[in-house]
C-alpha cells in the first residue's frame, strides 16, 4: 500500500496517529500531512533527535539511555510507550536510528534504526538494518514506518 492510501485509510477509518523522530527529522510527518484531510487524524509530529529531548518530552528514562543507548529497542519502546500517553493518538510511532555517514560502531552500525509503535494496549518494536546513503536511509525508513502502521492496524 502506498503511503498516500494508508494515510487516506486512516482517515476513512478515524485512527489517529503520531510520531516522535529521532533519525528522520521529521520525514514521516512531512510524508503523513502532504496528504490532504490529515489534520483530521495526525496532531502530534516530535522531533526528538536528542537524548534531552527523549527524556523531556517523551519521558524515555536516562537509566534507558545509559544503558541500551538511544539507538536500541528498549529506547524506540519507551519513545512510543511515552508518545501515546502525552499524544493521547490511537497509534503511536517512533523511530531512532544511525543515518550515517558516520556515527555507526561494530555493534551499532550505520542503517541500524529500531520502531517502536504503540497501538491498543501494546508497544512493538521493529530492528531495521538498512544500506544506502543518509537520505536513503532515511527514505527506508519512512517507507517501513509505513508498513509497520500498516501491518498492526489493518491486518
């Protein structure tokens, strides 16, 4: 499904959602509100690129981020976990990642990106290793982050 009808299904249906990026900078949101009539589900996009901001806005805990880092599954989770709550949307996204050039290490490497999506009573995270350029990373993501909405909400 492209994203322009997942988001135009979204809005048939009345599922709100929000975002809360790290990597992507915002991409997911922009991609969601070029589609007209999305006002009407989309209310909350969060860029939060850093670990203050998790915190802050989120409320990731700073035990999360010194132990697993902001690049991890438990960080996405809690990115999520924290979006629903403040977004109050019915689907809750996030993502955090390694885009590159540089940044990435043998345990971490670059294209690492971790999703967290919380929707219902539930959090799922999804590992993602992705190749490429920086904007291509970041263009693979988005798009997964797409068919991850996709996949929990509608299948």
């Amino acid at each position: 499904m492209e994203q322009r009808e997942l988001i135009e299904k979204l809005i048939a249906s009345g599922v709100t959602v929000a975002t809360a990026e790290s990597c992507t900078g915002g991409l997911i949101a922009a991609a969601i509100t070029d589609v007209a009539g999305a006002s009407a589900v989309f209310g909350y996009g969060l860029v939060t690129y850093s670990n203050e901001a998790k915190e802050k806005i989120l409320g990731v805990k700073k035990e999360t981020l010194t132990t697993f880092g902001a690049v991890s599954e438990e960080c996405a989770y809690e990115m999520a976990e924290g979006l629903k709550k403040v977004s109050r949307a019915d689907c809750a996204v996030s993502v955090t990642g390694i885009a590159g050039p540089g940044g990435g290490s043998a345990e971490k490497p670059v294209g690492l990106v971790y999703m967290g999506l919380a929707w219902k009573d539930k959090v799922y995270v999804k590992r993602n290793l992705f190749q490429g350029t920086r904007e291509e990373i970041r263009q693979q993501t988005v798009k997964t982050a797409f068919a991850f909405i996709e996949e929990k909400v509608f299948l």
